[in-house]
C-alpha cells in the first residue's frame, strides 16, 4: 500500500486493464457513443502543474490506451500552459476544462456563469478542442447556496449546449451502476456511487487483483497524477499524508458528533 502512488504501479494497473481486454474510452467517448459491455473510462484531473500529468499521458499513449486529462483554468498559470496541455492532445488524449467557477465567485451564479464561458473561451482561443468539462471538488471553500461546482449547469440547464460542450464528467461521464476508483486526497478508494464498496487493502494492488479476479469489467478510474511519481520516497510521504488527512477529517466529524 505504501507504494501506490507510484508510477511503475499505474503502468501495472493500466497493462492489467489492457491484458484483460476491456476497451479504454475518454469521457468524450463514452457520453458520445453510451457503450454497453466493457469498458473503463480513464480521468485525471491535472491541479499543481502539467508534468507529472505528461509522463502518466505518454505512460498510456505507449500502451495505446487514450484518456482525458482536466485542466485548470487562466487563474492557476501553473495549470493553464495551452503550449503543454496541447502535448496531452497530440498523444491522443482527450483535454477538457477542469471548472470551479461558483468556487471562484463563492456563489454568485451568473458571475460564475460569465466566469466559465470566458475560461472555455480561453482554452478554445489557445487551440485547443475543448468538448467536455468535469467539476473541481475543493473542500476548504465553504459552499453557500451550492453544493458543488456542476450546479452551476442544474441552475443553467442549456448552458453546456450552448457552449458547444457534450457533457460534464460528474452529470453525463459516469453512470451509477460502474465500479469507480479514485486517488481523491491521496488515498486510493473503491465505490459504487449508490453505496461505497471498499476494495481489498484499498490499494492500487487491490485494484488490479479485483480486476484480474474478473469481477469488475465497467470501471471508472479517477487519478490526479500530481500525487504520483518514480521516486518510493514522495510517493511514500503522500500516501501517509493522505491517510493523516483523512483521520483527521473522519476523527473531527466523529467529535463533533460527541
Ligand atoms: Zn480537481
């Protein structure tokens, strides 16, 4: 478990999911074509910067598996290199905008809505195709009014349409009934969005023996590769600081329970 976040371990996971035969789609592809049978979708949210991203991306393409990578918006320029993110879409990726308007405008909805189209707009003046979005989740912003930041599309229903978008991740790019795994805070989780189903160890290795056990054939993979890397050292660290945050939060809400 200590070492899951590191990248040989991902390239194991992906070359499971590729020797098992199941077919790899971006989001892109799946609110598209809405396959039934086999499939995983592969997402990466891309938040501190876009190398770790890069060698996950080209880790893939060598593999022939193509995924969609989410990227932050002009705010965070260490995120929003078009020159970079264009790379991703060279090797085959899908690329799409990773949004937190309502975050950003701490709820002021149509401030948020001219937020995002002017975001969406600067992707698309940079070159690049942009056709699906997916909703940043930050717990440190104090939601008011909202939940998250895709209602700002519940309170703009035709927004998405209008700006030429198929979908957003969370609404339309991940049906119910699909096994999901993420890295959310550095700590790898296994869940059915109806109710959480924790994998064996809740590790990567967990992962692929339940996938080598054929059990799960409709995945969604969740990963945020600024966690992951070569080295046994960082990847270590994260991983420990992701369960010290998570018994944090869970000791916290069981206090405040007392
Ligand atoms: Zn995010």
């Amino acid at each position: 478990m200590a070492n899951d976040l590191r990248l040989t371990t991902y390239r194991r996971l992906v070359e499971t999911i590729v020797s098992l035969g199941i077919p790899t789609l971006t989001v892109r592809d799946f609110i598209r074509a809405k396959p039934e049978g086999d499939m995983c979708i592969l997402r990466h949210d891309v938040e501190w910067g876009c190398g770790r991203s890069l060698a996950v991306a080209r880790i893939e393409a060598e593999l022939g598996v193509r995924a969609t990578y989410y990227f932050h918006g002009q705010h965070r320029p260490r995120v929003f290199l078009p020159g970079e993110i264009a790379k991703f879409a060279a090797l085959g990726h899908e690329v799409g905008y990773h949004h937190e308007t309502l975050d950003q405008c701490r709820g002021d909805f149509d401030a948020a809505r001219r937020l995002f189209i002017d975001n969406l707009a600067a992707f698309r003046r940079a070159g690049l195709t942009i056709d699906t979005v997916c909703s940043h989740g930050n717990p440190r912003v104090r939601k008011v009014g909202y939940k998250v930041n895709y209602d700002l599309f519940k309170r703009y229903p035709e927004l998405l349409a209008e700006q030429g978008l198929l979908g957003e991740s969370y609404m339309e790019g991940r049906p119910p009934e699909m096994f999901s795994s993420s890295d959310t805070g550095a700590r790898i989780t296994a869940f059915r969005l109806a109710k959480t189903v924790h994998i064996p160890g809740a590790s990567v290795q967990g992962l692929i023996d339940t996938l080598a056990a054929g059990r799960d054939r409709r995945l969604h993979i969740l990963t945020h590769p600024d966690y992951w890397s070569d080295g046994a050292l960082r990847a270590n660290a994260l991983s420990l600081a992701g369960r010290l945050a998570h018994l944090a939060t869970s000791t916290l809400k069981r206090l405040k329970r007392i």
